[in-house]
C-alpha cells in the first residue's frame, strides 16, 4: 500500500498521523490571515493530526508579559503541542525581524530533524516572509541624529516619508506607529534600499502557505467578541507590565491594544472612546493584512478544516525538493 493511499485512509478516519507515516522531511506549513480569523484554533487541530510543533510568526506574541492583548495561546490551549517563538524577549527591548528569521530558522530545523512537521502560524507578514522568501535584513544599527530628526514629525508625515521611499514595506506597516515607522525608514535611509528579496518566481516546493478566508463582516464580529472577553483581562495586563518598569511610552509603541488601554489607563481617554479605537484600528489591521497577503499568490485560500488537511497531505506525500533552509543560508 502506497504512502499516500495510507494517508488517505488515516486522514479520512479522522485519526492522527503516525510519526513513521508523517515525517516532514524537509517541508513547512504556513497557517495565515488577518486578526481573528482563528489560526491558533486551525493551527492546534492541524498539528495535532499531522504530529506538527508551532512556531509564533507574531511580533508582540514574543514579548514576556504580553499575554492577553496578544492573544498569546494558553498551556491548555496547547492540547501538548510543543510551541517555538513564544516569551523570548524582554519587553522593554526591541526584538527584530533579522532576530525572529535566526530564532524561527533555528526552530524549523529542530523540528524537522525530529520528524515532526513545522507549522508557521500568525499574521505578522514581514516574519512569514522572511522565511518563506529568504529576505536578507541588512544589520542596521540606530542612528541616533536620524532618529533625533524623525522624532519630530508627525506619524502622518512619517508615513508618507515611507510610502515614497519603500511603498511595499509601507503598505503593511501600522501607520499610526511612529517606532516602526522611524525603523523603517533608517534602514531605507542607511541601506539607500527597501529591503532586498528573493523574486516571487523562486517557489519553493516544500513550503505550502494555507490562508484563512473570512469576510470583513466575520472578521468584524469576530473582533469585537474577542474585545469583550479580553478587555477586563487587558487593563490588568497593562497595568501590570507598567509596574513592572514598561514606559507608557514602550507600551503605545506595541501598538493596537496596548496602545489605546494604555491611553485610557493615563486618562487621555474614555472606556468607550478606548473600546471604539480598539475595535475601528484592529478592522483596519485586518485589512492591512489582507492587503500584504494578497500580493503572494502563492498562498492557498481556505474556508474549512478539511480543505487545510487535504492540502497538508498532497504536501507530505509529494516528493521532497532542496530544502528551503539551505536556499536561506545561500
């Protein structure tokens, strides 16, 4: 009986793949989308039946302390699938995209070399990117004369600095987010480039990106459940990671809900003004997400469980290419 007649057999069972049959080889799944479209539900079922270990692809996700209003998964929520990338750096320091490529390379590695299929889950499109394209981020270290003088423009003027000088970078970038901005921008500025990337026509056969589809109506609906179970649980957070020495400063610089409690716990907002800024930047987010997402058309769009699987199969059973890491270290 041949591999994939095997597979077929298991996947249909609703049964869990064995390790012997599930070998990843070299391969890796991506499980992406906009905010609240349920990656860390698919992602948990997935790699449960696949014999799968998760790597975060989110950028507050790896923060220490920054648990509820990243919606960082919970032990009981693991179901015992091993986690990569979750609470490895201080909040009060900036983690980058080059020290999040290092971090996931390493850990798809591992997870391979044990059998196990990697899985790639979140929605910050710069770190999926950079392992699925090989981006090469140059090492720029802060100008502090640069800084001094973007400093004192506003984020509007800081977004359209960056829109011309890298409209892609710009096009998924939280424009109201002066750090991220002024970030970009030096590296354009020291560099005298955009970020460099591989050309969209090297695909790589190993690497399969399932993208979750939902409509603006269900993401909306599904952002303001998520705000109302989470908002009591936030205000304590930000609370807490400000005592814990986090500047009010570092807190708005995380963006999104850190951004507008921390406002509201200073009292520069009300609890409605707080809860209707919450919900109107994550719909925003969510549609820069999909705007960046959708430039790759490599990305295999999915509405169910049972499309995930079946592309996750045809994956594992096809034969093996070069391996995608060794393309990275090129």
């Amino acid at each position: 009986m041949s591999r994939r007649t095997i597979y077929n057999k298991i996947v249909q069972s609703g049964s869990r793949i064995p390790d012997e049959i599930g070998a990843s080889g070299n391969k890796l799944v991506v499980i992406l989308g906009p905010t609240a479209s349920g990656k860390t539900d698919l992602s948990i079922k997935l790699a449960f039946k696949f014999n799968g270990e998760i790597i975060s692809a989110d950028s507050r996700q790896v923060y220490k302390g920054l648990n509820i209003g990243s919606g960082k998964i919970t032990q009981r929520q693991m179901r015992g699938i091993p986690h990569h990338l979750l609470d490895v750096a201080n909040p009060k320091r900036r983690f980058t995209v080059a020290q999040f490529q290092k971090g996931a390379l390493q850990a798809i590695e591992k997870v391979q070399a044990r059998g196990h299929v990697p899985f790639l889950v979140g929605g910050t499109g710069l770190y999926i990117q950079s392992i699925v394209d090989g981006t090469v981020f140059p090492e720029v270290r802060p100008s502090r004369a640069l800084r001094a003088r973007l400093d004192k423009k506003s984020t509007a003027q800081l977004f359209l600095m960056l829109k011309k000088l890298d409209p892609v970078r710009a096009a998924g970038i939280d424009p109201k987010n002066p750090h991220r901005l002024i970030r970009a921008i030096e590296i354009v500025k020291t560099t005298g480039q955009p970020v460099p990337t591989f050309q969209h026509s090297q695909e790589y056969q190993n690497i399969l990106q399932i993208g979750i589809k939902k409509s603006p109506e269900e993401l909306k609906k599904a952002i303001q459940k998520r705000l109302r179970q989470r908002l009591k649980g936030m205000i304590i957070e930000v609370k807490k990671l400000h005592q814990s020495g986090l500047s009010w400063r570092r807190l708005e610089e995380l963006g999104l809900e850190y951004r507008f409690v921390a406002q509201y716990i200073q009292k520069k907002t009300t609890l409605q003004e707080m809860m209707a800024n919450i919900q109107k930047e994550s719909e925003h987010f969510s549609k820069r997400q999909m705007t960046w997402f959708k430039r790759d058309k490599r990305i295999r769009w999915i509405t169910n469980q049972k499309e995930a699987e079946n592309l996750i199969k045809n994956l594992l059973t096809a034969p093996m290419q070069e391996s995608f890491l060794n393309k990275n270290k090129k």
